[in-house]
C-alpha cells in the first residue's frame, strides 16, 4: 500500500496574521531597527525569532518601551487600558489588531452600552480575551469551561448575551452555548458568528482529512489557541494520533510506525516554509505522495494599519 499525505487545505497564515506580520516588517524598513512590539505580534515562534532578527523587540507591557518611542499592538488586540498607558508614555502607536478581533470589540462596547451582561466564551489569559473583556470589564464574564458559570453572578433580570474568542473549535463552541441556553434560557445569539473564516475553513480542512490519517501533523505553536484546536479537532475526527509541532525537527520517527497515511495541516500563525519543510522530511522517509483536500478557497486581504499607511505615504513608499 502506498504511504501518502493528506494536505489541508486551506491552512497557514490567515488574512489578519499576514497583515500584522507585513505591519511590522514594513515598520522596520521605514523607521529603522528597534521597533517594539506589545506582546508576540503572531504566537508562531519561528514568525517571533524572525521578526527579532529584523529588530523588532517583543515587551510584555508598554512601560518596557522607551518614553516617545514606536509600539506595535499585536494580532490578538489590546484593552482601552493599553491604549491610555501608551499615550500616558507619549508613545506612538501601530495597532496591528486583526479586524475580525476588533469586530467583536465593537460588539462587546455596544452590548455593554445597551446594558447587557456578556458571557465572553474564550480561554483566560489569552491575550485576545483580555484585550476584549477590557473594553467592558464590569459586563463581561468570561466562560472558559462551563463550570466557570457557577462563579459568575449575572444581574436579575438583565439582557444577556454571548460572544466568543476567535480562535475557538466551532464544535465546542456550540456545545458550550447549548449549555449556557440550558441555564440562561434568556441568553441571546450574537448577530453574527465570531469565530473566524480562517479558524473555521482550517478546522473543516481537517474534519474532511483527520478520518483518513493514521496521523496527523499540526504545524504551529502551543501558545497559539487555533493550531491546538487543529489537533484536538484531528483526534475527535478520527485521527489515530495527532501532534503539535513547531518545526519538522520536532517531528519523531517512531510515531510513523505502521502509519501509511499522514494529515498535515497549520495553525493560521504558520508561514509555508514549515510545512515545505515537514513535507520534506515525510519524503525522506517515504511519504512522497501528497495529496491536496481542499476545503474552500480563501481570498481575504485586510489593509495594513492606517497610521502606517499614512506615514509610508509620506515617505513615498
């Protein structure tokens, strides 16, 4: 029987992470090495180690940037709080927030300033939750798994609502608000679904492959909340096994043991070279098939941020 490889597509880089990584390059060309950002402007390590090449220096918070200085906001977005510590510093700001995240921001403010309560499904501490639920704070309450209801006191007789993170498993997702409706048989759907077209088309990519793979093979980091739902998707799907890798290095002999069909797809935050990579390695060891499932086809761009665009214009770039 011959080894072959299942291919998803679409994966890889998603309009808002190539428009934030895009935003920091074009940032290093027209001011120079260093430009600071707010946390990892994509969370895909090898995008990260790239970047710091360049010049770009990741901080944790806006008080490690230098009075006056340039600060990219990441992918996943900030809270107002962020903003105003920024400006308190006089530092100028990039906001490379991807416009799926500040729609649900946009959503979180008008919901709020209808006096809803709003149950924000997402996982805490992420940086896209945090950055969310601030827009709101004494609104939202966050729902990571459903037992977290019971800690949350929502106002008597209150509107209600839910919205979620954008890089949840569609699948979960629903079963947690099936459950919420259980309990809150007054909470409201959202106008429109959060979670994004890239997590989305990547997880049905995978749903159309995991049942034909003896293994499966995620590219992406394991801060990056979408590249681990690929895998968790892949074994509820069927995969007999499925893992998490960053680089092809990682990837271990023994787990093709008995394997004749390898999955392999990537997180939203993961350049192609990777996966070429990874191809490269299953070739070697006798995977030279590949086979190409795809899902949809995706043609999605977003504008770099404006306050960029403004100053390469003045630059004549």
């Amino acid at each position: 029987m011959t080894k072959k490889v299942l291919l998803a597509a679409p994966r890889g880089y998603c309009a808002g992470v190539d428009r934030a990584v895009i935003t920091v390059e074009k940032a290093l060309d027209l001011y120079g090495a260093p430009v600071y950002v707010r946390k990892e402007i994509v969370h895909n390590k090898h995008v990260v180690s790239t970047l710091e090449a360049r010049g770009a220096i990741f901080v944790s918070e806006t008080d490690q940037v230098p009075e006056g200085a340039l600060v990219i906001f990441s992918a996943h977005g900030v809270s107002p709080a962020v903003h105003q510590a920024a400006a308190a510093r006089n530092l100028k700001t990039i906001d490379a927030t991807c416009p799926l995240v500040t729609k649900v921001h946009h959503e979180v403010k008008r919901f709020a300033s209808e006096d809803y309560d709003i149950l924000l499904i997402g996982h805490h501490g992420h940086e896209e939750v945090e950055g969310t639920s601030g827009e709101a704070p004494d609104n939202v309450f966050v729902i990571d798994t459903i037992a977290d209801v019971d800690g949350i006191h929502l106002r008597e007789g209150k509107k209600l609502i839910w919205l979620s993170q954008t890089t949840l498993s569609v699948d979960e997702t629903i079963s947690t608000v099936r459950q919420l409706k259980d309990r809150f048989p007054q909470l409201q759907d959202p106008p429109s679904d959060d979670i994004c077209y890239a997590t989305q088309n990547r997880q049905v990519a995978i749903k159309e492959i995991a049942p034909r793979s003896d293994l499966v093979l995620v590219v992406g980091s394991v801060n990056s909340s979408n590249s681990v739902r690929l895998v968790e998707v892949s074994k509820e799907y069927g995969a007999k096994a499925a893992y998490l890798i960053d680089y092809a290095a990682e990837a271990k002999d023994e787990w093709l043991e008995g394997v004749q069909t390898v999955g392999v797809s990537s997180g939203a935050s993961v350049p192609e070279i990777l996966v070429k990579d990874l191809l490269a390695w299953l070739a070697d060891r006798g995977f030279g098939e590949v086979e190409t499932v795809t899902a949809t086809e995706e043609h999605l761009l977003f504008a770099i941020p404006p306050e960029l665009r403004k100053d390469l214009r003045a630059a004549g770039k």
